[in-house]
C-alpha cells in the first residue's frame, strides 16, 4: 500500500457516524402533520425529494384498505421533521386482476382535473360492470364518470379531493350515476398522481402547536404508567398480608380438628351401648331370615298340592281359584 492511499484510508470517515433520524409528517391538510415513519438522512438536502410509500391500513388502521398504497414525497425539512406532499396512491395490481373476471366488462380512463387551490391531479378511475357490456354503453359509462370527477374538482380544495378519494365519497357518487346506464360490480379510483403544484394554505395546527400536544399526550402515557406501577406496588403487601391470614387460619382450622382422646369410663359406655346394638340387629335379622324361610316352606309346600287341592283351599280361604297354580299360590300366600 503506498503512502498516499495510506493517508486516505486515514482520512476515511464512518458515514453512518453522521446520520440522523428524521420524522416523516404527512401533509398538513388534512392530516394536521401525523407522524408516519422515520428516515435515515445525513443533511437535509439528502432526505429532501424521497418518497415515502405506506398502505392505507398502516396509515388509517382501515383493514379492508390494505391493497391502497399512498405516497408521500418529502418537500421540506423543518429540525428532524420531514414535511410530506400527497403525490398519489394506487391500488395493487394482484387486487384489480382479481376483480376482473370472464365474462364482465372493464371500463377504465383518465381525467386530468384541476382543484380550486391551483392542484392538477390525474385520476384513473376503473368500473367492473357484471357482464360484458356493449362498446357504446361504455363510452356513455366513461363520458359520465368524467363529468362526475370534473365537476367534484371544480368545487373542491386538494385536500378534500384526498379525503374523497381516499374515504370512498367520490366513487360511491360515480356508482350512483353510472349504475342507472349499466349494473356495476365495483367502481374504484384506481390511482391518482399530483401532476403540480398549487396554493398552500396556513390554516390549520403549526408544527409547533402539534410537537406540545405530542409532549403533553406523552406526559400524560408517563403519569398513567408511573400511576399503574404505584398501584401495583401498593397492592404486593396487601396481597403477602392475605397470604400470611390464610395461611394462619389453615392452621387453626387443622388444630381445632384434632380432637382430645375420650376418657376410659365414656369408652366404656360407648362400647357396652354398641355391643347392645349389634345384640339388638342381629335378632332382627334372625327373625326376617326365619319369617323368609316359613313363607319359602309354605311356598314349596303350596306347589307340591295339586291343582284341584288349591282350588279347594283358595275357595275355602275366600280368593279367586283362576288362574296357574302360580297365581292361586300367590293369592293364599298374601
């Protein structure tokens, strides 16, 4: 290695030393400056034109706007705030093939309009209709979505034509006009892009307006999380001091079940008062067990007779005598 190259790698520095974040704002109207990411940058001059790319769903939390990407380009740099301009959005492509389909019709175009604050904007609306249409009827379908979006612009500031197109107002009035020409599936505002520039306005919240009211929501999230860990805090001792009573009562609930031995005279009784019971069940057991085994000898003696004995009997005794012997047995027996 020579000596020059030498002193050049000496007087190499790390870039990434220099680098910075940035806060990337989107436009002022209508989104008063909401923060939307960050961005590496040296100098404001490197950050100055970049885009920014986001999809709606990360922008709005709208779930079924997650196919919608918007872009942002960076138009000044104010500290380590990046201020956006809304150059755009467009639907993914995989989105719109999947609303076309065999034996429907597509209707596309484009419109340059001009808003009242000077922007020009081109807009490419797409109409799906249900089945294949005729070319005339398109023709009528695409003059009429035309003067729909010509005459919104005409009366409408950019930042309203952001929050229509981006909100759904302007293509739900174009299905309301053209679904009286032909049936539609679906009408959307397939992409936009800011051709130039306008008039700014000055109204609305400053930047320095939001950056107080971002400090004060952040002071507020402190004091509820320092309020919450207190809380906390305060309710461990309570909880060790539930512990430590459970666990004393246990203790006196297992101390009053253990019970003192009785004395030899109570032992005594209780055992003669037993001995006496046990006497007393098993002469009542005797005397079912003999009851039982006079009404089983009465039964066996009974079937051993005949019928015409049975009959006999039953009659004498004053029951019926029909019947199996089965039955005129079971009768003298009741």
């Amino acid at each position: 290695m020579s000596a020059k190259a030498r002193a050049a790698a000496r007087k190499q520095r790390d870039k990434w030393k220099n680098k910075r974040w940035f806060t990337i704002r989107a436009p002022r109207h209508p989104w008063n400056f909401k923060r939307i990411g960050e961005t590496l940058g040296e100098t404001d001059e490197h950050i100055m034109g970049r885009v920014y790319e986001m999809t709606q769903q990360e922008f709005s939390g709208d779930f079924t706007k997650m196919h919608v990407l918007l872009r942002f380009r960076v138009t000044e740099v104010v500290g380590q705030d990046a201020l956006t301009t809304f150059v755009g959005h467009a639907h993914q492509s995989d989105h719109t093939r999947r609303q076309i389909r065999r034996y429907r019709g597509k209707i596309d175009d484009v419109v340059d309009v001009v808003t009242t604050d000077g922007f020009l904007v081109r807009l490419k609306p797409l109409m799906i209709t249900e089945r294949r249409c005729q070319t005339s009827v398109k023709q009528a379908m695409r003059a009429k979505s035309a003067e729909i979006i010509r005459s919104f612009a005409a009366k409408s500031t950019y930042s309203k034509m952001q929050e229509a197109m981006l909100g759904g107002d302007l293509e739900t009035e174009i299905r309301n006009a053209v679904k009286a020409i032909y049936p539609c599936k679906n009408v959307v505002i397939r992409k936009s892009q800011l051709l130039q520039t306008g008039v700014i306005t000055e109204k609305g919240p400053t930047l320095d307006e939001i950056h107080a009211e971002e400090s004060r929501q952040e002071a507020e999230l402190k004091a509820k999380k320092a309020a919450a860990l207190a809380a906390a805090d305060e309710e461990e001792p309570e909880e060790a001091g539930l512990l430590a009573a459970a666990e004393a009562m246990e203790s006196i609930s297992e101390k009053e079940e253990v019970v003192e031995a009785p004395s030899e005279e109570v032992a005594e009784e209780s055992t003669e008062s037993e001995a006496e019971d046990e006497e007393v069940e098993e002469e009542e057991v005797a005397e079912e067990e003999a009851v039982e085994e006079k009404s089983s000898e009465t039964e066996a003696s009974l079937m051993k007779l005949k019928k015409d004995e049975l009959v006999e009997r039953a009659k004498a005794a004053g029951v019926a005598s029909s019947g199996t012997k089965a039955d005129i047995v079971a009768r003298l027996l009741e």
